[in-house]
C-alpha cells in the first residue's frame, strides 16, 4: 500500500461527496455529501502524515510524527459539530418553508 | 497706619454691598442689612476722623502699578492731603447720618434691604473718588456716582416720573463726563500719564509747559469742568437735579450734601493747579450764573424738596465761583459746611414728608412707600403735579408739632442764609464773597466785579427763598387742617440726625476749616496768571469779635512770578485784600437781612402780596416760574432735533438701506436664483437621475443570476474552483 492508494480512495471519495451535494434534492443528503467531503480530507492527512513527513532520527532508533493524525481527529469532531448545527438548521427551515428540498426554499432569488 | 485705615474706610461700605448682592445670587437676603450698612458706615466715619492727624503736611501719593499697555503705565493709588480727608470725613459723616435716618423714613418699604445696599454702594464710589491719586480712579468714581444715582433716583421705579429722573440725571451728567473725557484725554496725550501727583505727575508737568500751550491747556481745563458741569448740575446741566427729587429723600440728601454733586466741585478743586486764568473765569462765570438762575427759580417753587434742589444748585455755583476766582479753599469750605446744612435742610424735608405721608399710609391703609405720590393729588402746579405731602401750601403752623424738626432746619436755613457769626453758613459765604471781591480787587478786571454783583445777589435771594420755606412750612395758621392734624414728630432714628446735622453747622464743629495749618495752599505756576489770586487760610484778618480765625487773603504768591510782579504789586493786593473782607462782610450782612426782612414782610406779616408782585412782574414771575425754559428748550431743540434726525435717519433706512436690500432681493430672486435653480433641475439632477435610471435597469438584469437555490451557487464555486486549477496548471 503506497500513498498513491490512498490518495486515489480519497479523490473517489471526495468526488463523490461534490457530486452528492450539487445533486441531491434532499438537505439532508447533501449534509452526508459534506460528510464525505470532510473524511476525505481527512483520510489524505493520515496518508501524508504516514508517507510523506520524514521519520526524526533520535540517537539509535526512529520516531514517527503524529501531527497528521491529530488533525484528522480535530476534523471528525468539527464534522460531528458542524451536523449538529447543521440538522439545527435545517429544522427551523422546515419548520418555517415545509419543506428541505433546497431549491424551495429560495426566498433570495433575485 | 494710613494704609489699613484706608483700607477699611473704602472696603467697609463695599463689603456690605457685596453681602447684599452675593446674597442677592442666592435669592436670600441679610436680614438686618440696615443694621450692616450703617455700621459699616460708621466704621468708615470712625476711621476718617484717625486720619485727620496721620496726614503729614508733605503728602505722598501711595500707588500700586495697576495695568501697563506698551510703554504706558496705568497706576492706581491713594493722595491724602488735608482736603481729602475732610472730604473723606464730611462723606462718612453725612452718608452715616443718612443711613440711620433712612432706618426710619424707609421703614416698611418692599426694597428696603436694597436701599441700603446701593446706599452703601454710593458711599464706596465717592469716597474710592475722593482718595484716588489719577483721573482713571477719579473717572471710576465718577462714573460709579452717577450709576448709583441712577438706582436711587430711580429707586422707586414704579412710578413713571422716577423711571425719568433717573434716566435724565444719567443721560444729562453723561453729557458733561464726555467733555471731562475728552479733557482727561488732551492731557494724556500730552504727558502720558494720567496721574496727578508724584514727579512725573500731572500737577509737576504742567509746570514745563510753554507759555505757548497756555491755550491748549485752558481748553483742556474747560473740558474737564464740563465733566464737573454735569455732575454738580451748573447751568446748563442742572435740569436733572430737581427731577432727582424723585427718589427718596433720604437719597436726595446723599446726592446734595455728599456724594453725587460734591463730585464735581471736589473735582474742579483737585485740579486747581492746572486751571489758567481763562478756564479759571469761564469756571467762575458758569458758577456766578448758576448761582443766580437757580436762585430765582427757587423763589417761586411750592415743592418743599424743589426749593431745596434750586437753593443746592444755587449753593454749588457758589462753589464753583469761589474756585474759579481762585478761593480754591473757600470753595472747599463752603462744601462743607453746605454739606452738612443742606443734608439737614433734605432730611427735615424727609421728616416732614414722612409726617404726612404717615397720614396717607394711614389713610389708604397701605405701607408701600411707593404710594408716597398718589393719583388723587390736591394742587396741580401748571400741569406739573405736586404730591400734596411735598406742597407747602399745604402746610404751615408745623413747628408746634414737629419742634425737633423745626429748630434743627431753622438753623440749617440761618445757616445757608448767610445770618452773621454763630453760623458756618456765613463763613464760608462770606468766605467765597471776599475771595472774588478780593480777586477783583486784585486784578482789577471787571469781571471778578460782575461776578461779586451776581454771588451778592443770589445770597440776598438766598436768604429770601429759604426763610420762605420756613414761614410757610412751620408759620402761620395750618392751610389744609386734615393733613395737619395727622401730622406728628417723626421717630427718633429720624430726629437724631437732624440734631447731629444741626450741631454741624457752627462754626465750632467745623474746627479743621479754621485751622490755618491744616490746609496746604495748592502750588502756583507761572501758567497761572500774574494776576491770579490764591486765597488761603490766613488768620491776617481775623476778626476780633468772633475770636475765630477767618479767611483771609495772602500774598498773590508774586514771588513766583518772574516776571514785573514784584513785592509792590503783592503789598498792592495784600493791602486791597483786607478790606475786600471787610466790605464783603458788611455786604452779604445787609443783603441777607434785607432778604429775611421782605420774606418775613410776604409770608409772615403779609404786609406784601406775594400774589401782587408776581402779576406786576408777570415776564419775569413767568420766566421764573418756567425755570427759565431749560427744559422747554431741551424738548423743543435737542430732544425734538434727536427725534428728527432719528426720523431722518429711519427714512433713510427705510428708503435707501431696505430699497438696497430689497432690490438686491429681487435681482437675487429672480435673475441669479432663476438661472441657479434652472441648472440645478435640469444639470444637477438630469446627472443624479440618470445614474439612478442606469443603476436601476443594471439591476434589473444583473438580479437575475440571483436564483436563491443554493446549489447553482455552490455549483458556480466549484466550477470557479476547477477553472482556477486548470488555469493554474495549464499557464
């Protein structure tokens, strides 16, 4: 498994998560478009922190980075508040228009 | 010691005005401000009198730098010589006494804490006048005087005929004060300076002078009298001191005896030393007819406090005739003992108003003072009303119910009648008389003998008018029995000044004036004329009956005078002076008694009609009893040319200035405003509307891209997004 792997999963993914969002009809589904956007991304932290930042030789042995890591860490918990806020939204919404589909509500139309 | 003692003369009567008006901020009032006025009062009185012996006989000016102004230097400063402090004591004296008359007579007015207040104001302005050292401190309180007047005239400002006095006293006295303006000037300019004394002062600059600047100096010399016109209300400026009687008398008494019109001789006597024998003679003339004119007048006043205004101005043209002829301290003197006779003769008057007027308070059951003179008036006087409680035909047979009242004001009136010996009255008469006759005698000009005619007159005028008063005040049956019978003494914080006033008028009390020592002869120049007289306290003549030194006439000074006047011509005059004296004495004596005869002859006796005479005499009865149409000539000329000349001025602004305006108006309106709103419709707003026009269709286009569905935005950034990369990696 190289990084080229990962990378191409991660495009796939990310690809999907555009198209899903520029689609869909439902608010809801273009929130899981997001979701797939965000994991993307995080995926290609962990595979670059894994390949491409160079191992720190201390004396005798050698000491892998984690930065990479901890980000994608920081992005899943920003993800699971991001739907929070977002579901939040998209309630009030419904509750004012009765409706998710995007493109009813579309009071801003110039 | 001079200093604190000067301090608190002129700071005490100021204080209690201060209490009165930084209370006044607050809305409250000192309760006893009489009580505070009055003391202040005779703290200052009490310091005067340690004064008299802290005088030394060189006098230095004391002055602080005041202000400078580029090179110039203004100082203020105090001068006590002798005469400052008699004034200084015959101000505090008399100002005390008026204090605690007032106590009484203006009891129960609304204003009463004011009175006081702007009593003691009044006080403050002529004595800070008095102990000035320059013509700026002297020109302070001048001007301080005549405010005061103004609020006391005026005090009682209810009344229409008290709003007009007080704004004519001031409008008239403002008069003389720009000439004395213009005088302070011309010697400004020629010295820089405008102090008096000290060696770059006036009196010691004047003597460089070229024989060449006499003239100018004379102008000067008048111009600064004219000031002294105004305010000791000569002739013609005298019409605004009977008016004056329309505050209350306590005030009138200030006014005549100390403060208001003192000024103006206390003035002219200040600046003796630059007088030249030209100013000198336009001063003694204006004085001599002053003297005469007002006398006249008087004779047929029935006012009871008109008489007394005539006789005070009367008196001061005596003064200013003594000082123009050269009697610098005759004039001085007759001040003084005017002073304290005249307060007398006002306060009498006060005391006698205040017996009636008690009958009207009484009657209307009101105690406003301002219901003094009311509407429903006994005696009309040719359409000028008298207020009954002031008309002497009213009155009569009042000496047996207010015998204080009469006893002390039959003094004051053989005093100012000139009655020989026991009065101070006839000294310092007989005092001025000499002194012209003396001069005249000296210098031998007819003028001195003119003017000797004129003053020896109006004494014999004087004794008549005043006695008149008397008889028919205090003689004879009563002529209006409702008013008699409510008439009653008055209190006595009222009659105790008169007695005080009425021990003031011999000669005992006036001890300083008798003192030959006491007072410094001013210093002569040779800008005074060879021929001019100084007339000091000289015991040479004194006369043996009475034990008193007189005044007498000394040497005419010809030491000083380089030029042909040597000791024969001082012997010369030294030998006329005596028996000027002597023959003024004899004079004044007969025409005082003649005087009293025909007076005592009209209204006591009745032998004569007073009625009679008048219509035989009926141009001169008029003349006189029109005051010799001053003040018809007043309001026909000045006030009918100011009106005329205002309506002159009103066409013009009317016609010209609004014609101007007005045309400029339509020229702006409708030729420059039509062009200007002409290119702002069309240009100004054409611009913003066409660029409103063009927004609003852009708009109406561009709008469109806004869908509102959030996918075809999100599409256009992704799309963006790509084009930006492909553009990134293909350039």
């Amino acid at each position: 498994m190289s990084l080229q792997h990962y990378l191409v999963i991660s495009s796939i993914l990310f690809s999907l998560g555009i198209f899903a969002v520029l689609t869909r009809k439902n608010a809801i589904s273009i929130l899981m478009g997001i979701e797939l956007i965000l994991n993307s991304c995080n995926l290609n932290f962990v595979a670059f922190s894994r390949f491409v930042t160079p191992a720190e030789s201390i004396v005798g042995s050698e000491v892998f980075r984690f930065d990479g890591q901890i980000i994608a860490i920081f992005g899943i918990v920003l993800a699971a508040a991001e739907a929070a806020v977002f579901l939040a939204i998209i309630l009030a919404i419904y509750r004012e228009f009765g409706s998710i589909r995007p493109d009813e509500v579309d009071t801003l139309k110039g | 010691m001079i200093v604190p003692l000067i301090s608190i003369i002129l700071l005490a009567p100021l204080a209690a005005f201060a209490i009165f008006a930084l209370l006044g901020l607050a809305k409250r009032n000192f309760p006893r401000q009489d009580y505070l006025s009055t003391v202040a009062m005779l703290a200052a009185l009490g310091c005067s009198l340690l004064l008299i012996q802290e005088v030394v006989s060189d006098p230095k000016p004391i002055t602080v730098e005041w202000l400078s102004l580029g090179s110039v230097t203004f100082s203020m400063g105090f001068y006590l010589d002798s005469v400052t402090v008699i004034m200084l004591i015959v101000v505090t004296l008399v100002s005390s006494l008026v204090h605690i008359f007032s106590i009484g007579y203006m009891h129960g007015d609304p204003r009463y804490s004011r009175f006081f207040a702007f009593l003691s104001l009044f006080s403050f302005s002529m004595l800070f006048l008095v102990v000035s050292d320059n013509l700026l401190g002297i020109y302070i309180g001048w001007e301080l005087v005549g405010l005061c007047s103004y609020l006391l005239i005026g005090f009682w400002f209810e009344k229409d005929s008290a709003a007009n006095a007080c704004k004519k006293a001031f409008l008239t006295t403002r008069v003389g004060d720009i000439g004395m303006f213009i005088g302070m000037m011309m010697l400004f300019a020629e010295f820089g300076t405008l102090s008096l004394y000290g060696d770059s002062g006036i009196f010691e600059e004047v003597t460089t002078l070229e024989s060449g600047q006499i003239a100018w100096l004379s102008v000067a010399g008048i111009l600064i009298f004219c000031g002294a016109v105004g305010k000791s209300a000569q002739v013609p400026l005298h019409t605004w001191l009977p008016d004056a009687m329309e505050g209350p008398t306590p005030v009138s008494a200030l006014i005549h005896a100390a403060t208001m019109v003192a000024a103006g001789v206390y003035l002219v006597a200040r600046m003796f030393p630059i007088l030249t024998p030209t100013s000198s003679l336009v001063i003694a003339y204006v004085g001599g007819i002053t003297a005469l004119v007002a006398a006249t007048i008087a004779i047929v006043r029935f006012d009871i406090k008109r008489v007394l205004a005539y006789s005070t101005v009367s008196q001061l043209g005596y003064m200013m005739l003594a000082i123009g002829a050269g009697s610098y301290v005759a004039g001085l003197f007759h001040l003084t003992t005017h002073a304290f006779f005249k307060a007398l003769l006002f306060l009498g008057s006060g005391s006698v108003i205040h017996a009636f007027h008690a009958m009207h308070a009484h009657h209307d059951d009101e105690h406003a003072e301002s219901d003094e003179h009311d509407d429903h008036s006994l005696v009309h006087e040719h359409g000028s009303e008298i207020p009954p409680d002031q008309d002497m035909r009213n009155m009569g047979g009042l000496r047996k119910k207010m015998p204080l009242t009469f006893i002390t004001m039959l003094i004051a009136t053989l005093s100012i009648s000139g009655v020989p010996f026991v009065f101070s009255g006839f000294w310092s008469k007989d005092a001025i008389l000499g002194g012209v006759l003396g001069q005249a005698m000296a210098s031998n000009s007819p003028h001195y003998y003119i003017l000797f005619g004129m003053a020896l007159i109006a004494a014999g005028i004087t004794a008549f008018y005043m006695f008149r008063l008397i008889f028919m005040t205090f003689f004879g049956e009563p002529r209006n029995q409702e008013m008699h019978d409510m008439a009653h003494e008055s209190p006595w914080v009222m009659t105790v000044p008169l007695i005080v006033l009425a021990a003031l008028s011999f000669p005992a009390v006036n001890i300083l004036w008798f003192n030959e020592n006491y007072i410094e002869p001013p210093p002569q120049h040779h800008i005074h004329s060879p021929q001019r007289v100084y007339v000091s306290p000289d015991s040479k003549t004194a006369d043996a009956n009475s034990g008193i030194s007189l005044f007498g006439i000394s040497e005419a000074e010809a030491a000083e005078d380089e030029s042909g006047h040597d000791a024969e011509h001082a012997s010369d005059g030294h030998h006329g002076h005596g028996p000027a004296h002597t023959i003024a004495m004899v004079l004044s004596i007969c025409v005082a008694g003649l005087g009293i005869l025909l007076s005592w002859l009209f209204y006591h006796k009745r032998r004569f009609s007073a009625e009679a005479v008048a219509t035989t005499f009926r141009p001169a009865y008029n003349l006189f009893w029109n005051k010799y149409y001053f003040d018809e000539f007043y309001d026909g000329v000045l006030v009918a040319l100011t009106v005329w000349k205002s309506r002159l001025f009103a066409g013009f602004d009317l016609s010209v200035v609004d014609g101007i305006v007005n045309g400029v108006g339509t020229v702006t309106r409708d030729v420059l405003a039509a062009f200007i709103g002409f290119f702002d419709n069309r240009v100004v707003d054409g611009l913003v509307n066409r660029v409103a026009a063009v927004t609003w269709s852009a708009g109406g286009r561009i709008r469109r891209i806004q869908t509102g569905a959030i996918q075809t935005y999100l599409f256009v950034v992704i799309g963006g997004i790509v084009l930006i990369i492909l553009i990134f990696r293909l350039f």
